[in-house]
C-alpha cells in the first residue's frame, strides 16, 4: 500500500506503520463558521478551506455552513466564497476544486440568540450527514467577538450539537469539536471564566484555541532546529547566551479595526498569544516525544518558570503611534484612525523583559516588542550570544564586531541568520560582522501553506498539537497581567512618529542594561 512501509517492532510480528512524511487527509466532516461574513473568515479561513481542498486534502463530501444575520441564500453565500478564494487564495485556481467544494455549501440565516436558527442548523447539519457522508463530524469555529461566546456556547448546548450522538455497534464514533479566536479573555480572571464556560459545554480535548502563529512552518522549524541538531542545543543556555530579543514588527496601522483594538492594545493583542508562545518554544526543554500531550508539559514548565524583571518602570515599555510617513506614504497617528476614541490610551506598540527562572537560562532577559506602524513588517527570534572572553586583537581591529546571533526570521524573507565575526580581506586584522543564510526559498522548491490551513486541516483530524490548552493561555495572562495593571494606573503611552522604531523608552529599557534593540 502506497506510503506504509513494513517493519518488524522490537518484540511485535512484523506491523504495518504509517509513512509520517505523506499528508494525512481529513475525514468526512463539516465546518460551521460563525462570524462568517467578518474580515478573518474572507481573507483567510474560506482561502484556507479552497487551499486544502485544492491540495486534495479534504474529504470529497466535505461541508462548510456559514451562520450570520444576512440574507443570503446558499448560492449567495458560495458567490461570496467563491470572491474570497479568488481574491486571497494560495494555490491557483482551478474550476473543478471549487465546483467539489461548492456543492457542500450552505447558509443559515440568522442571530445567535435565535432559537429557531441553530434549529435550522441542526437540521441543516442532519441533512448533510446524509446527503454527503460528514458522519456526524461536526467542528464550530467560532470567529466571534467574545461578547458572543456565552449565548452561540448556550444554543450549541441546548440544542445538542456539542455532544456526538453515540455511534452504533461497529460505527465509528463521530466527533464534535469547537475552535475560538483569541482574545482568550483580557486578563486572567476573564480567560479563566471563559475557559470554564467554554468546558461547562466542549470537554478541553475538544476545544481548539487558534494561535496562527502556532501554524507557521518558520516557527513549527524551531523544534527541528533545537531538537534535531547536535550544533545550537550545547550552546543554547545562559552559559552562552546573553539574551534573547523577540520581535514581531508591523508596518500597518489600525484604520478599521477600532471595534476589536481600542482598549485591547499590543500587549493583549500579541504579546499574551504569539509572542509567549515564540518565547515558550524558544526557551523549552525538548520534549519525550512530539505527542501533543508531551509538547504541553514542557510549553506548561517554561511559562510556569518565566516572570517580569522588575521595576515595571524601568523594564517594560509602551507607546502610540502618531502621524508619520511609512515609506512615501503620508499616515495619520492613532487618535486620527477611524473609530478610535480621540483621548484613546490604548497602546499600539509593547515590550517587555522576562527572565526564565531555570537552571538552563537563569539570568538571560528574554525582551519581547510588538508594535503597529514600524519600520518594517518582520517577525524574528534573535538569540544574541556573549562576547568571547578574550579577543587576542588590537582593539581597533575588533570595534565593528557585535555580538554573534542566531535569528530566526518567522517572516517574510523565512530562514535563517547566523552572525558572527570574520577577518577583512586586506594586510590586516580587522574582525567585522558577516551573515551566513538559510533561506527557505532557496532551500525548498515547495511553498509553504499558510498557518490557517495547517491548523484547519488539524482541526478536522483531531490533531492537537499546535493548540494552546487552556493552562498555557492562563499562565501566559498570569506573566502579562501586572503589566497590564501597572500601565493602566499610568498615563497615556509615549506617542512615537509612524514609520520608527518605536518610542524612546524602549530604546532606553534595553540601554540600562547595556543593549541594544536590532533593527531588522
Ligand atoms: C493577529 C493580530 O493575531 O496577528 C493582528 O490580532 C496582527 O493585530 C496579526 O496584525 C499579524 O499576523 P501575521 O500572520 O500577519 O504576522
């Protein structure tokens, strides 16, 4: 049989085993979007769908309902897909994918405090079963304000669609399952109610919290190059490195998005989710073995051992975009955006300082930044080693000479940079900085999926690896909230010019410790 290979278990007759490297394709199932005519689900969930199934990866009976107050038809809705694919897809298009995936396309009209409409989902999901073999599998995917979570929770349970019915004897037992949007709550007490309203109706092997970043093939590749090297893990502890920057730096601004970023700001926005979870892979002890549950434990240990430096004052900083040019482009600051409350204290650009209390990297600052309307658009993990203790040269030879670094450039431009000293061709000395690549472009002929599609596709195989459970979203809010609270009893954020670096208190938080911030 095509990709199983034969192999004899220590011990075992001889057993088939599955070749790993060949795509496991979802089984009959369907996906419900709630919160479907909104901006996540048109430019990246419907595009993923389209994606997957172009790939040949989802069931040829597949199913998406789509739930929302327009008036749609199921035709229109597929028209509004089907715009959707054209516009944002990743693969090329093609005639005979879309009319597959478009014969399992339904609507259902409706609020989510109407009965009658998740009856007629119900029904809808019923009739599917039959007419296209989903077997019962159902995933909600719940890209809704949080606001909305208890009543959809509510009517999901009332009308028994988060409990599979039992399977008969010799069936196989069908699957619910639910996936939320951050934001996980706004702080600890909020995403602990959540967590428990959320299990009070999905058991937690069930619910599948999104973190996009989780799904990036640049970030997945940092447990292969931790754990699949002899080279970096000797020299990846506080006896080599001197600290540890995580960037993640946006050009945009946030015209549009006041309804979901006033109030929320960068901290909550990025640094609760993706960046901790960047600094939890990072920072963890390799893992018995890649079961999702072993991956847990060790995420679970190295965010129960991170904590803020403090002062907060000195260690953390905050900052508002203002008006600036961001290339040739004229933009306005933040209380001009549309929709944004014009005294607004929301903060568009965070960092701060964590240190990793474990044997491993005990007294390495870990300094985390995001930020709205930078430089550049680029994420990175910038491992920045110690200077060697001695360097036998003239001091002039030496003084273009950083730090050596490893970075791993999550995005765009995806590989990886290795930084360190080389001499300058020439009669003398003189050490200065190179860069040695690895680019995926140039390595790898295939492109990446995007993130969405991976999780997606894992979502609908019950494969939850990439899935923060609900202990690591608590204890990420557990690190973030005296951040939260500290700056809420302060005043407003420093504004800092679009298309900068940020504001000064940055700059000067790594300054009192003698660094410096990269500017990628
Ligand atoms: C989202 C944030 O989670 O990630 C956005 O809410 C941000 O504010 C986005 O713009 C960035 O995602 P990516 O994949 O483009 O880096």
């Amino acid at each position: 049989m095509a990709g199983q290979k034969k192999t004899a278990a220590p011990g075992n007759p001889l057993r088939e085993e599955r070749d790993k490297r060949l795509p496991r394709i979802a089984g009959p199932c369907s996906m419900v979007i709630f919160g479907v005519t909104g901006d996540l689900s048109r430019k990246k969930l419907m595009p993923a769908i389209y994606d997957l199934a172009n790939r040949g990866l989802l069931p040829p009976g597949f199913a998406l309902v789509g739930f929302a107050r327009r008036d749609y038809a199921d035709e229109d809705f597929a028209e509004v897909v089907l715009d959707a694919v054209k516009t944002h897809a990743r693969t090329p298009f093609r005639q005979e994918v879309w009319d597959q995936l478009s014969e399992g396309i339904r609507f259902v009209q409706g609020t989510f405090d109407d009965d009658a409409a998740f009856g007629t989902l119900a029904q809808t999901l019923k009739k599917l079963d039959a007419e296209r073999g989903t077997g019962g599998n159902h995933a909600f995917y719940l890209s809704i304000p949080p606001n909305a979570f208890p009543v959809v929770l509510e009517q999901l349970s009332r009308t028994g669609l988060a409990k599979p019915p039992e399977s008969g004897p010799g069936k196989p037992q069908p699957w619910r399952r639910v996936v939320i949007e951050k934001p996980f709550g706004h702080d600890l007490q909020s995403a602990q109610e959540l967590n428990a309203l959320v299990n009070r109706v999905f058991p937690e092997e069930t619910v599948f919290r999104i973190d996009h970043y989780l799904g990036k093939e640049t970030v997945q590749n940092l447990l292969a190059l931790r754990f699949a090297n002899e080279l970096f893990e000797p020299i990846w502890n506080a006896n080599f490195v001197d600290h540890v920057q995580i960037t993640m730096a946006e050009d945009i601004g946030l015209g549009g998005r006041a309804g979901y970023y006033d109030g929320i700001g960068a901290a909550r926005d990025v640094i609760q989710n993706h960046l901790l979870q960047l600094l939890a892979l990072t920072a963890m002890e390799d893992p018995v073995s890649f079961q999702p549950r072993q991956l847990q434990i060790e995420k679970i240990k190295v965010l129960s051992a991170t904590k803020l430096v403090e002062p907060l004052e000195e260690t953390t900083a905050r900052g508002q975009y203002a008006a600036g040019w961001q290339g040739s482009e004229r933009v306005v600051g933040l209380l001009e955006e549309e929709g944004f409350d014009p005294h607004s204290r929301t903060e568009t650009y965070a960092a701060i300082t964590l240190n990793v209390d474990t044997r491993r990297w005990a007294g390495v600052p870990f300094y985390l930044r995001t930020g709205k309307r930078l430089g550049r658009r680029v994420t990175e993990i910038a491992v920045m080693f110690k200077r060697a203790p001695h360097l036998p040269f003239d001091q002039t030879m030496t003084e273009e000479l950083g730090q050596n670094a490893l970075v791993i450039r999550v995005q765009p431009d995806e590989g990886i940079t290795m930084r360190f000293g080389s001499k300058v061709p020439g009669s003398s000395m003189e050490v200065r900085d190179v860069n040695m690549d690895f680019s995926y472009g140039e390595s790898f002929t295939e492109s990446s999926p995007e993130a969405y599609e991976r999780l997606i596709l894992d979502v609908l195989l019950g494969e939850p690896s990439l899935f923060p459970v609900n202990e690591e979203v608590e204890l990420a809010w557990r690190i973030l909230d005296p951040v939260l609270e500290h700056w809420a009893a302060g005043g407003k954020p420093e504004p800092y010019e679009a298309g900068t670096w940020g504001p000064s208190s940055a700059d000067e938080m790594l300054a009192r410790t003698g660094r410096e911030w990269r500017r990628p």
